[in-house]
C-alpha cells in the first residue's frame, strides 16, 4: 500500500491508498519541533490500528509520497523514510520531482508544493480549464488551463486565520467555533461572526473564481471549480461557482506523482 502524507502550516493529513482506492486516513497538527523519532513513532500509533497493516513500522507500506509546506517538517520526514523506511521507495516533492504540471509563473520554485500536486490530480479527475480552491490555513485559489498548466493563482487569509484576528484585535470580540449560524443577520455577538465568516468567506470565493475565471477562459462556464481543504464544507452550501468537492484531492494527486516518479525509484 502507498502511505501518502501531505504537511500543511496547521495540520497534516495522511492518507493510505490501496490501488487507486484511499482505505483510511488521519489528520493530525502540524508541529515544526517533532523529531524524526518523535514522527516515527506517531506514524506507528496510527497505522497500528489498521487491520490491513503489521504490527512493525513499515510493514504492508510499498511506497510513500510527501509533499510539505513547512521545510523542517520535510526535513525530519525526510530522516523518517531514511532511518525507519529504508527499504521503502519514497518521493519527496521538490524541484526535479516530475510532476506532469508545467508551471507558468515568473517563479515556479516559489509556487506551493501543495497547490502542484492539487493541479495535478484536478487534471487527471476533472481536465481544464480548471480552478481548485483549498481551504486550508490560507485559502489558495490556483488556475489550471485547457492544456493542464498552472498558470497562477490567489492567495488570502484562512478561515482559521480570520476568527483568531477578530478574538485578538476585537476588544469584545472572542474566539468562536466556525459553525454556519441561524441566519444571516446574527442576533448576537457569536452569530454576526459566524455569518461574517461562512458568508463572507462565500462571497469572496464567488467573487475571485468568477473574475479568474474570466480570465482563464473564453467561456468561464468551461472552468470546472473543485473546492478541497478541510474548512471547505462550511463554505459548500453558499457558494454559487464551486462544481465539485473533493476533500482528498492532495492525497490523489500525491498518489498521482509517485506513480510518475516510480520508474526513477
């Protein structure tokens, strides 16, 4: 089986692929001071429950996939695969990684490895024109053309990000669960927030997807719109642009890339 891992700034989700078919997965904070040890040991806590696997570390695991957006995160995985999966082929998505996306910005090197693996699998499941939109610690809004390139993309505040702003600066304001509220005119404090946050963060989709959109196609109707990210269902329902959701595009198209990349293992 193919353990997949995917390192975001607040959390990572592992996911452990059967074939083309995901059969379990976790998710998991991210914390930039856990020691490859300290790692190793939290991969054996959670795939030791799995009835598929074997009680050793590595045992059922045929190949692993990472991608991170924290590099002390990726270094420490990278001493993980080495010290505990050395027998393992493993693909850490860096420059020189094949990943079948040609990358059109002034800088490919300073694009996410995230937002490529996400354009990878939105090509191989959906084809472009396409904009995925991830709802992660930013939220990420990246333009996909008709022939499968990254052409560019938009970066803005998380959810997350806002409501610990408001707590913090709001001097009677607190941090509150994000939950979608009774109704858009709150009839108190926790609610207005809640309908700032699930409208607001609605409206600002629909307005940037519907301007790249413009600006992608000749037709935006062409552009299919995948939302992922696990803040992502408390913006699906209001949305009016996102055609489809796919909450382990990441995962998929970290499946995607080793599968590339297996020949060069």
């Amino acid at each position: 089986m193919l353990l997949t891992i995917d390192v975001g700034n607040t959390q990572t989700v592992l996911g452990l692929f059967d074939g083309e078919d995901i059969v379990e997965h976790w998710r998991i904070s991210t914390d930039a001071r856990r020691t490859a040890d300290e790692l190793a040991v939290l991969l054996q806590g959670l795939m030791g429950m799995h009835p598929l696997l074997g009680d050793e570390l590595g045992d059922g695991i045929d190949g692993i996939a990472i991608c991170a957006t924290v590099p002390s995160v990726l270094h420490e995985l990278r001493e993980v695969t080495r010290r505990y999966y050395g027998d393992v082929p493993a693909v850490l998505v860096e420059p020189g990684v094949k990943t079948g996306v040609p990358i059109l910005t002034d800088n490919p090197k300073e694009v996410g490895a995230d937002r490529i693996i996400n354009s990878a699998a939105a090509i191989e499941l959906y084809g472009g024109p396409a904009i995925v939109v991830d709802f992660g610690t930013a939220t990420t809004f990246d333009a996909i053309s008709a022939r499968g390139e990254y052409v560019g993309g938009v970066i803005a505040p998380g959810i997350e990000i806002s409501v610990e702003a408001l707590g913090v600066k709001g001097a009677q304001l607190r941090k509150i669960e994000v939950a979608r509220p009774r109704s858009v005119i709150g009839k108190n404090t926790v609610e207005a927030m809640q309908a700032g946050i699930v409208y607001g963060f609605a409206g600002q989709v629909d307005g940037v997807v519907s301007r790249m959109a413009r600006e992608l196609a000749d037709d935006p109707d062409d552009v299919t719109v995948i939302a992922t990210g696990g803040l992502a269902p408390m913006v699906l329902g209001e949305s009016a642009v996102i055609d489809e959701h796919q909450p382990w595009l990441t995962l998929i198209g970290l499946r995607l890339v080793y599968e590339r990349n297996a020949s060069r293992l």
